[in-house]
C-alpha cells in the first residue's frame, strides 16, 4: 500500500487487511524516492492511498476501494 502523510483512508485501508489477517506492507512516498518512483512506474493515479493486490491497483476513498479489494483477496461481505 502507498500512502503520503497522516491519511485517514490510509489508516482504514491498514485497519481492515489487518482484521482480514492479510499482510502488507506500507510505503510512504513522501519518505521514500524509489517507493514515489515504483507507484508512478505501475499506476496513473492522483489519489492515495493506492493498494496493490497483485497486478490490480486501488486507490481513492476507502469507500471507494473496499469492495474491490475484498474481491482480489476473495474476502466475502467486503467488510
């Protein structure tokens, strides 16, 4: 997952691969060039955070990636 700042999106995006019991691994790109480098090189996206599962990127509103996220990972009720 790549996030910038103190994002609360980013914060729930963690909270619920964590309930799922899903690791992953944060990269901050505003402490971090190649992780900056490594998001523009796989997505042309302007919101953070932007979650990877495997060849699929998700970004925006944890609204707005919630379902598509629990779909890559197979996860029932999206939750």
């Amino acid at each position: 997952m790549y996030t910038a700042g103190a994002c609360a999106t980013s914060r729930a995006v963690g909270a619920f691969l964590t309930r799922h019991a899903i690791p992953f691994t944060e990269q901050n790109i505003d402490h971090d060039a190649q992780a900056r480098a490594e998001l523009l090189a796989r997505a042309d996206v302007s919101a953070l955070p932007v979650t990877q599962v495997g060849d699929q990127i998700f970004s925006g509103t944890f609204r707005d990636q919630r379902e598509g996220i629990a779909r890559a990972l197979r996860l029932t009720g999206g939750r």
